[in-house]
C-alpha cells in the first residue's frame, strides 16, 4: 500500500514538471496581484474534446502538453449540447496578494457534473466535484451556482484542470474570487435575484387573486405560467438546488426539461386564449394547439425517458420555435386591429427577447455572458414593468372614454330635449334596438322587424306609404358549402355592412329575416322609391361589395323582392311580406340579381302588378 502511494506521488511529480517544462501550461497564466479580488478566468483555459470520455486525470497529465488547444480563446467557451467530455486547464499564480483562501465559480449552474483537480507544486493532487447531479453538500460553498473553495499562499502557484460532462450545454464561464469578495458578491447577488422573484410573486398573487374574483380564464393561464416560469428561473440560476431540493440530484437534472415543458405549455395558453386566435387567427390556432399536445408530452418524457440528453435538446429547441409563433401571433393580431393584442406585445416581447437570447446561448450560437446568461431574469424585470405601464394606459384610456361618453350623452339629452317628440321616439326605439339585434351580422333581428313592421303598418294608415324590401343572397348555400361556415358568416357581415350602408335614413330598419335573408322597412317610401332604393342595393352589392376569402375575390349577388303598401289604408303586416316575398320569388325564377316588384293592396296582394326593373 505504501509503495502504491510512493509510486502515484513519483508520477505526480514527473508530471507536473513535464508539464512545467513544456511552457504550454504557461500560454496563459492567471496571475494574483496584490489587490486582486475577482478575475474572469474564462479566456485564460485551454481545452481538450476527449469524445469518448476515457481519459482520467493521469492520462491528462501524460498527455497535455500535446492534446491541449494552443489558441486564446476571445470569449467563455461555449460548445453547446455536446455528448463530449471536456477537459480545460489553467495556471493559477497568486505573486503578491496576502490572502490565501480563494473560490473558483463557475457561472453556469446547471452542468451535470464538474471535477476539478489542483495538481500542487509537491506533486500533490486536490480533487472536488459539483454540478447539478452531484449532492448539493460537496460543494465547497453553500451556493446556488457551482464553485470550489481552495487555498493558495502568497508566492504558490498551482495548476488547475476541470473535467466536465453533461446531458446540457457546455459553457465554461469561471471566475475567480478572493474569499470574502465572493461572500459579499454573494449577498448583493441574492439581493437582485429576491427583487426578481418578489415580483413575480406579486404579479403571481395579485392575478390570482383576479382570477378568484372575476373567473377568467386568461388570468389562470398567466398564474400558471408565471408558476412554472418562475419556478424554472429558480432551478436555472441554482437556488431551487440549493434551497427545495438538495439531495434530489435525479429530479434536480431534469427538472429544467421538465418546466420548460410545462412553462412553454402555459403561455402558448395563454396566449391562444388572450389573443382570441380561434377568431383573429384559425390557422395559427391550429398550431398552437399541436405545440399545446406536445409540450406535455416532453414534460413525462424528460421524467421517464432513460437517455435525457435528447430530451432536454428537443424541448429547448421546440420552446425557440414556439416562442416565434407566439410572437407572429401577437404580430397577426396587431396587424389586424385586435386592441389587446398592443398589450400583450409591450408586456411580452421583452420576454420572449430573452428566453430567445438564452435559447441561442444554450445552443452555442450566441456568446455566454451576463446578459445572455441572465436573459430571462432581465426579460422578466422588463415584463413587469411594461406591464404595469400598460395597465396604467389602459386605466387611462377607460377614464378618458367613461369621460368622452357622459360629455356625449349630456350633449344627446340637450338636443334629444329641443328636439321634435317623433324623434325622441326613434331614439328611444334605437335604444330598444341595442337589445334587439342579430348577434352576427349586427343589424336587427326578426324580432324587432315583427314589432316594427307592426307599428309602421298601423302608422301608415293615417300617414304615407310603406314598402318593404326583402332580399336573398343569390347560390348562398354553394358558397356555404364550397368555402365553409366562417366564409358564409363573413359573406353576411359584409351583406349587412353594405345594405347599412345604402339605407341611412334614421326611420328606416335594416333586420335579418332568417338565414341567408334581410328585410328593409322604409317608411314614408312610395313604390317608386322602394324600387329604386332595391335597385341601389343591388348594384351595391354586385359591383362594389368586393368580398373576399382566404385572399380570393367572392362574386356576391341578391336578388330583391320589393312591395308597398298604400297610404290612408290599413295593411296586414302578413299582407305586406307575402307580396313582397312573392316578388322575391319571381327575382329568383327570372334568373337571379335583379329586383322585382309587387302591389300590396288590400283586396287581393297575391295578384301580380306592373314588375319595375332596377
């Protein structure tokens, strides 16, 4: 046994002054001066790739002077997702600073498992380990990122190799740091990092307490994503290893794959909810559903699936793509008028900013340093803030409309007041109105026509004519059928739009007679009138409506049946449809898009007078 041990400290020995001779180890030193506290060390390593992961610390010694990289490195070294093992080296000379107790830390918490080897001038070998599956108590400081306590005198010099393997990325950001530097570091650290997590807490309770209050959905998604986001920002920087679950290492390595999953499932929620996609955005809202099946889907894999490597690549790499698509959709929605959708770019994109920053660094593409590395906490702390600015706006903006509505209704009483009693009557029975409209189209429904038509009936006995209007949307079904329901419904939006547009006398009613069907009542309107008003609307319709669909010109015609009753005389009101009605008939037997007309009388209104053409 003892001879063993004489032995290993002979090669120790041959290597280290192998390696001292060579000059490699020298290429680029970490010197301590005599006010050094902190010292960023990352550019200061040489590296090694061992692929297959087969060499130990003996063989390095053997080896480095002719494996090691010979380059400076101009940034931290970041290799990505990489099924290497990485060997990294570097001298450390403390020349004249008086303090002797030192940490190395390595700024990138979430590396499966770090060992690093003090090779002493006595040839002596200090080992210690860390990384996010390794105990949380071998570490040499109670500390959430990774980090290893050593001692090195005044006048000592020591080299330092680090061995590093892991399922993630390898990002070898290093800093060194005199012992009670690190201890305050430490304290100012925790302090901005418990600002950050304070106020996603907040903004966690304070919208759940919305959400128990008014039982909107959106605000339970927003809860649950700042939960799992949260959540996930406290495994990332270390502090959910070092404070929830420290002898966890198994959970510990895959709880990031695990809540990025679940945070990614959570917003795309959200956000499909928030932005009214199924409305605003149907394809995309197709896409965010299959994203919304395959989040969760990755978040039991990363808890099951043996090899978790791949895991964890494809859920980062799916959580980027997501994150596009959710920024297009906020995009569309602008883009489209949709008013929320201004709220949630401001309050999001310097989120997504970030978790896009730290995606790209995890996979090598964008440099690692502290803004790459904190993205998401900044991204969060910007999140916060514009949000508050956005909701102040939007208080701002309900108290200037509530402001702009009672100046505009005090001004409508004064007038509504000096004005005649008949059209104090046709506001009040616009009032009436607002509850008696077609929920699609917006213009009345056939309840309100019934009512009116009634009232106008009566009237125009003792006052002037009424004629009645009613028209049909030429092969609507096809249309219906060829295209689908959505380009039906906007085909009557547009139909209803147009007629709206055409009769603005205030006495006149525009209402849906059912399906595919609209009714004009015009009062004070001889058949004349009537049949040039039908002619107007078709024309309207036909030449000028210009629908479109999927980004494809739709031909809309109607054809409109036309009919008046006479003034000083009494007309049923079932009278007036049915002539009207069977000139509609005639419109549509004589080959579609015209206008037809039919007397109303009271002695007989099935018989067919003289037809008007438009």
């Amino acid at each position: 046994m003892r001879l063993s041990m004489f032995v290993m400290l002979l090669l120790c020995l041959v290597h280290g002054a192998a390696l001292a001779s060579t000059g490699i180890t020298d290429l680029r030193p970490v010197i301590l001066g005599e006010d050094t506290e902190r010292l960023n060390i990352s550019r200061h390593l040489s590296f090694y790739e061992d692929v297959p992961g087969v060499y130990g610390i003996e063989d390095i010694l053997a080896d480095w002077p002719d494996i090691a990289s010979t380059e400076k490195p101009d940034e931290a070294y970041n290799f990505g997702f990489t099924d290497s093992t990485y060997w990294f080296h570097t001298r450390i000379e403390n020349r004249d600073n008086p303090e002797d107790r030192w940490v190395i830390e390595g700024l990138y918490p979430i590396i499966d498992r770090m060992d690093v080897f003090f090779l002493r001038e006595d040839g002596r070998i200090e080992h210690q380990q860390a990384g996010d599956s390794v105990p949380f108590a071998s570490r040499g400081r109670t500390h959430h990122n990774i980090n290893f306590s050593f001692e090195l005198a005044e006048g000592e010099s020591t080299d330092v190799f680090f061995r590093v393997r892991t399922s993630g990325a390898v990002q070898m950001q290093l800093l060194l740091w005199e012992n009670e530097a690190f201890s305050e570091a430490d304290h100012r650290e925790r302090f901005v990092l418990g600002i950050s997590y304070g106020l996603l807490f907040c903004m966690a309770a304070f919208n759940l307490l919305i959400f128990v209050s008014i039982r909107d959905k959106n605000y339970l998604w927003y809860v649950s994503y700042i939960g799992f986001y949260g959540l996930l920002q406290f495994t990332l920087n270390g502090l959910a290893f070092e404070h929830l679950w420290p002898a966890s290492t198994w959970w510990n390595n895959r709880a990031i794959s695990f809540l990025i999953a679940m945070g990614m499932f959570s917003i795309l929620g959200f956000s499909r909810s928030f932005l009214a996609l199924k409305v605003n955005a149907p394809r995309l809202e197709r896409i965010f559903v299959g994203f919304m099946v395959f989040f969760p889907v990755m978040a039991v894999a990363s808890l099951f699936w043996p090899d978790y490597g791949p895991v964890i690549r494809v859920t980062t790499f799916m959580a980027s793509v997501s994150v596009l698509f959710i920024l297009a959709a906020g995009g569309i929605c602008l883009y489209r008028n949709f008013k929320p959708a201004r709220y949630f770019m401001i309050a999001w994109s310097a989120l997504l900013t970030g978790m896009i920053l730290y995606t790209l660094k995890t996979f090598g593409l964008a440099p690692a340093n502290f803004i790459t590395d904190y993205a998401i906490q900044i991204g969060s702390a910007f999140e916060v803030i514009l949000l508050s600015l956005a909701l102040a706006d939007r208080m701002r903006l309900l108290m200037l409309e509530n402001q702009q509505i009672q100046e505009e209704m005090t001004h409508r009483l004064e007038q509504h007041v000096a004005e005649r009693t008949s059209e104090l009557e046709v506001a009040n029975r616009q009032l009436e109105a607002l509850s008696s409209t077609d929920g699609l189209t917006g213009v009345f429904n056939r309840r309100y026509f019934d009512e009116r038509l009634s009232e106008e009936s009566v009237r125009c006995s003792r006052s002037g004519p009424l004629s009645l209007l009613m028209i049909d949307v030429d092969l609507f079904k096809p249309l219906n059928d060829s295209l689908g329901h959505q380009a039906g419904d906007a085909c009557l939006k547009a139909l209803a739009g147009a007629i709206l547009e055409m009769v603005n006398r205030g006495a006149d009613v525009v209402a849906r007679y059912g399906g595919e069907e609209f009714v004009v009542i015009l009062p004070d309107t001889d058949s004349a009138g009537a049949v040039r008003m039908a002619g107007r609307i078709r024309r309207k319709i036909c030449d000028d409506l210009g629908f479109t669909w999927n980004s494809r010109r739709v031909p809309v015609s109607v054809s409109i049946g036309a009919a008046t009753a006479p003034a000083g005389k009494r007309t049923d009101p079932d009278t007036l449809i049915g002539a009207a009605d069977a000139a509609l008939y005639e419109a549509k037997q004589g080959g579609r898009n015209a206008v037809r007309y039919r007397d109303c009388s009271s002695s007989d209104a099935g018989q067919q007078s003289p037809t008007y053409h438009d």
